[in-house]
C-alpha cells in the first residue's frame, strides 16, 4: 500500500487519545462523542500534522468533526477576545455545493467551537445579502459558504481570503455536478498558495482527481467505504404491497415497531405534497419537503421535524439530499427510487454514524420490481421481497387509497416538470445552483403507463404547506388544473351549468 493510502483497517480510538484543546474536549464530550469514527480516526491525526487531505467519504460517517475539530485544534493559537474585526479574520474556509449542508456543517462548527473564542459564519445564496455581510464584517475565522454566494461576498468585499491557512472542499464531486469548477477555480485563486486544502468527495472520479492534482500537495488519501455501501447498521425490509394499501402499510410498521418519526421517500413533488395531505388528515403530524418549496420553508420544515413538532417528513430526493438529522428512526421508501443511487441516499439517512436504522420500501407492481433488481445490482445485495400482515384494528385506508388510485397516474407528473428533471431553466444567476439541483440528463419517458398532458404550473406549489383537517379538505387547487376539460367531459355533453340556466325561470 502507498503510505500516502489509508483504509478503513486504521484502529478506531477514543477522542481522549487525541489531547484536544480543553475548549475543544469539552465540546466533544457535551456532544456524547466518545469514540471516532473511521474518518475522524484516519483523518484527525493527519490534518493534525498540517497534510493536505483526500477523503472518500459520504454524510453521515462523522466527517465534518473529521475536518473541523483538526482546524479548530489548529486555530487555537490564533483565538483572541478582541472585538477588532482585523483580529478576527478568515482563516478556515468551507465550501459546500448546497445550502442545507452549509447550514448543517456551520451548526456543527459552532457546537464544536462554542467554548473557545474562534467565530464562525455561514454564507449561502437565496437569501438576504445584509445579514451575512454585517456578520462577515464583524470578522470571522470559520466561513462555511457555497461558492456562488461567496463570490458575491468577494466581490463586495465582504469577504478578504488572504489569511486563509486551510481550506475544506467538501461534497466536492456535487459541486462538480452543480457546475462549481468555474466558481471553485476563481476562489481558489484569491487563496495563499501556502494553506493546507482538504478534499472530500463521495467519489474519486476522474474530474476529482484532476481537481485534486490541481490544488492539493501531495495529499494523503482517505477512504472509509464503498460509494454504494449502505451502512449494516440499517436494517432494511423490502414488503410487497399493493399501491392503494401502502398508506395502511406505513401506518402499519409505524405501529408495529412503535415509531415516532420518520422519513418518507416519494418520487415526485406533487406527490409529495398529495401524500402529506393524506398522512396528516389520518392523524400523523406531516411535513412536506420538496423542491418547490423555498429555502425558508425548507429550513422550517427541518426545524420543525429536528424539535419533534413534525413526525413525518415526506420528502423527494432533491429536498433531502445532504440533509443531516441525526438518529431518523427509520426511512420509508414510499415509492421505490427511479435511480438505485438515490436508494443509497435515502437511507444513509438512517442508522448514521454507528446507530440502528431502519429502512422500509414498499415494493408495488413490475416496475418496482425492476428497480429493486437495479438496487440489488448497485448494492451487491439479494433483496427478498417480503408480505405484510394488516392489523385490523387500524383505521380503513384503504378506500382513501382507492380514491387516489383513480388519480395515480397524475402522480408521476412532477417527474417531468419536478425535482429532477426540471422542464423551465432557472435565470436568476448563479445562486439557485445551490439549491443542489444536480443537473441530471433528462429522463426518457416512460412507456409503461399513461402520461396526461402536463399540467401548468401550479400556484399550490408556491405557498407553503399547509395541513387540512378532515372537516376542512377543500379540493386542492391541482385536481382543479390538472386534468383538461376535454378528457373528463365528452363533446356530446353538454357542460352542466348551461342545462341548469335552460331551466332557470325569473
Ligand atoms: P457528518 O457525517 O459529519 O454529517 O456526521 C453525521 C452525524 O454523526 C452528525 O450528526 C454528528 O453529530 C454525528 N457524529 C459525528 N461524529 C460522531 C462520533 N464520533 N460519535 C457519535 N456521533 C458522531
């Protein structure tokens, strides 16, 4: 093995070993972190040394402490409680493809850097220029941004780069896919050459490993697991159910297995929004996450579920991609992934660094068959289909579920216009990349079932979620657009309101 090449055989130690900073141990301790992850144990002790660094590593294997504690031990020197902003300036930078992540690396920083004096601020784009920028002025060591908002902070001279010492780029084969390189390129530039520059990726494509080759010195690489490994510490079922009975089937394992909170997986946006209206009508507390929603909604939503206001988060994949909420009991694959990969994400979302997870899908139809085969393929893994038995008691959805089943067919619609493969270019510059829309080839359509023409957009989408009780359920404004007059009234039918009006009398 090339001693610039670790594995995951590297012994895992206690944090006590690693003599941190006293503010630094505190932290740790607080957190309930005794034990290091592979990543923290192979990548600590190195970036401890000042080597530039390589890692294969997903979200959810500890990373984030695996980068931030070295640079914070390493920052310490630097820490003063002046108020002068001069004495406070940007020393660490980290730079991630979305907002969610940023948002999540940057609330791990600052729990890890809480009791010493080293600042820290995050900056990503769709939102307000003034607040970040009066934070940035006050002076910070530790910036977490996306590199579309960061340029803007440069550019207004917001943000002065050269004391940077180190440098995290982290999902970086995401922001390869979102189109970063130009925008990595040009903050790259405005660094020191003299910095110590951390790389992690889920990947080592070829296009990684030019960026690597560009800007990191001799880095030591780092690789704790296989791209497409699902962690064994989630336990995954696979139940074979009918599509009009999954909603009695999610109600059914929750009971069984007295769960609480969950995430559920779905395909589209609109059926996103469709099955949390459904859910919370049944009486489970449910949030809609998906890429309609705005950065504000979204970060409320996560609130909401993270405090256990939200039992359910209902969510597609570009909504919850690099989303970080620790201990989800358990994930539920309400429809089966189009893309095996993205099988992958959801449940990594579950049994993260070291807990139990459980990850549930519900299997329904040929097609699903096929992209379990696919899944099976893609995680070297014999998947067994299994039954589930209904406990009477619970209360009939069934019918509901045939109701929507007359309507399933609308349900794919937001596969064309929706998360992954939007139809209508977004123009407002570079920010909305950090949304963390990979762009994705465009889908083939699919032939084995029937596509109605595509809706307009609708208005529904644009305000935020809002649950319906029972007694309150007004048609959503979507079965008013969605379906043309055409195919539901014949030419030979008169439209009703015209024979009312012929028997009207004055
Ligand atoms: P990350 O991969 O950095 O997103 O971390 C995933 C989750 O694991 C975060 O919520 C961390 O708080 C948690 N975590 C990180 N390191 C440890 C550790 N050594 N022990 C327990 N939990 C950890």
């Amino acid at each position: 093995m090339n001693s610039n090449e670790l594995t995951s055989d590297t012994p895992i130690m206690a944090f006590a070993q690693l003599q941190l900073a006293d503010p630094l141990a505190r932290a740790v301790s607080e957190m309930g972190y005794e034990t290091m992850t592979p990543i923290q144990a192979q990548a600590i002790p190195v970036v401890l040394q000042g080597r530039d660094v390589m890692g294969a590593a997903q979200t959810g294997t500890g990373k984030t402490a695996a980068f931030a504690l070295p640079l914070l031990q390493r920052m310490m020197r630097h820490q003063n409680a002046s108020t002068s902003p001069a004495r406070h300036p940007v020393r660490a930078l980290v730079l991630l493809p979305t907002r969610e992540l940023a948002v999540q690396v940057a609330e791990q920083v600052e729990l890890y850097a809480k009791y010493t004096d080293l600042r820290s601020a995050v900056v990503f784009g769709g939102m307000d220029m003034k607040p970040q920028t009066a934070e940035l002025k006050r002076g910070v060591e530790v910036l977490v941004a996306t590199p579309g908002r960061l340029l803007d902070h440069i550019e207004a001279k917001n943000a002065v780069l050269n004391q940077v010492e180190y440098v995290v780029l982290d999902e970086a084969d995401r922001m390869l896919d979102i189109g970063f390189l130009p925008d990595l390129q040009r903050i790259l530039s405005y660094l020191p050459k003299q910095r110590t520059t951390l790389l992690f990726s889920a990947t080592f494509s070829p296009e990684i490993k030019r960026l690597a080759n560009s800007y990191l010195q001799n880095p030591v690489t780092i690789e704790v697991a296989r791209s497409n490994a699902t962690a064994s510490t989630v336990e995954q079922h696979f139940y074979s159910v009918p599509e009009d009975e999954k909603r009695h089937a999610l109600h059914q394992v929750l009971r069984a297995r007295g769960m609480k909170q969950a995430f559920v997986f779905v395909n589209s946006k609109l059926g996103c929004a469709r099955l949390a209206r459904s859910l919370e009508r049944e009486g489970l507390k449910t949030t809609a996450l998906h890429g309609d929603k705005s950065q504000d909604e979204r970060l409320k939503a996560l609130d909401a579920f993270k405090s256990g206001e939200v039992d359910l988060l209902v969510c597609t994949d570009v909504a919850a991609r690099g989303l970080d909420i620790k201990d989800v009991p358990a994930v539920f694959n309400f429809d089966i992934p189009f893309n095996a990969e993205d099988y992958v994400h959801r449940i990594g979302r579950t049994g993260r660094a070291g807990a139990a997870g459980l990850a549930v899908s519900f299997v329904s139809g040929n097609n699903d068959a096929r992209l379990v085969g696919d899944i099976e393929k893609l995680i070297k893994t014999k998947i067994e289909l299994e039954g589930l038995e209904f406990d009477e008691n619970l209360p009939n959805i069934r019918q509901q579920g045939r109701i929507n089943d007359g309507r399933r067919m609308y349900a794919h619609d937001g596969e064309a216009g929706g998360d992954n493969g939007r139809s209508a270019p977004r123009t407002e510059g570079r920010g909305n990349r950090e949304d963390g829309y990979a762009p994705r080839a465009p889908r083939a359509p699919r032939s084995d079932y029937a596509r109605p023409p595509a809706p307009s957009r609708d208005p529904f989408f644009d305000k935020p979620y809002e649950p319906t009780t029972v007694a309150d359920k007004p048609a959503p404004s979507w079965e008013a657009t969605a379906r043309p007059a055409s195919r539901s009234i014949s030419a030979n039918i008169k439209p009703k309101r015209k024979v009312a009006a012929l028997f009207k009398t004055e």
